[in-house]
C-alpha cells in the first residue's frame, strides 16, 4: 500500500503540471482531476483535463509525491482542430493546441 494519500497524489500531479505548462493562477480553476488510480504499491496515475475538453494529460505520481517528468497528453481531436479552444483563455489554448499539434495518435 502506498503512503501517499490519493488526494496528495493529486494535489502533487496538478501542481506539477500547473507549473510545467506555465498557467497562470487565474486560468488554474478550468484544470480538473478526472481520475486517479493506484498501480502497484509506488505510484498513482493521475489524468488531468480541462472541463468541456476530451483532451488530457496522464501523469504518474511516485510514493514519494514526485511526479515523473515524462508524462502523456492524449486526445482524440485531430491536429489543426481547434474550433472547440475559442471559448478558453489564450493561454490554455495555445497550450492544448500545441499538445495536440505534437500528438501522434
């Protein structure tokens, strides 16, 4: 059993990302946890999403509370598509246009 609680998993895996994809404290609010799942007894795997988006980010929590740097964005929309992005801040679409650009599905 892992010591680290479910709920610090998360707050680690958010805060990690957060950081590495450099949003702003105000647009923070539009991320979401969607899933956490534990996987062996020395890391969680933590999906990330954005509300209204089927885009997200998996991330891998180790019991220590660090995050692996080498996470995975998935997303079933094509590269190019981004009508669905206009609604959001410019930050976060920018971000997820070029997840999605990089994205080879």
């Amino acid at each position: 059993m892992i010591d680290l609680s479910v709920a610090d998993a998360n707050i680690s895996a958010m805060d990690f990302l957060m950081n590495d994809l450099e949003i702003p404290e105000v647009d923070q609010d539009f991320f979401s946890i969607l899933a956490t799942r534990e996987t062996g007894s020395d890391w969680y795997v933590v999906e990330i999403g954005v509300e209204g988006l089927p885009d997200k980010w998996v991330l891998q929590v180790f019991d220590t509370g660090q995050c692996d740097p080498c996470y995975t964005f998935t997303s079933p929309m094509p590269k190019g598509e981004d009508a669905d992005l206009e609604e959001f801040p410019e930050h976060i679409a920018k971000v997820i246009t070029m997840e999605r650009a990089s994205n080879e599905t």
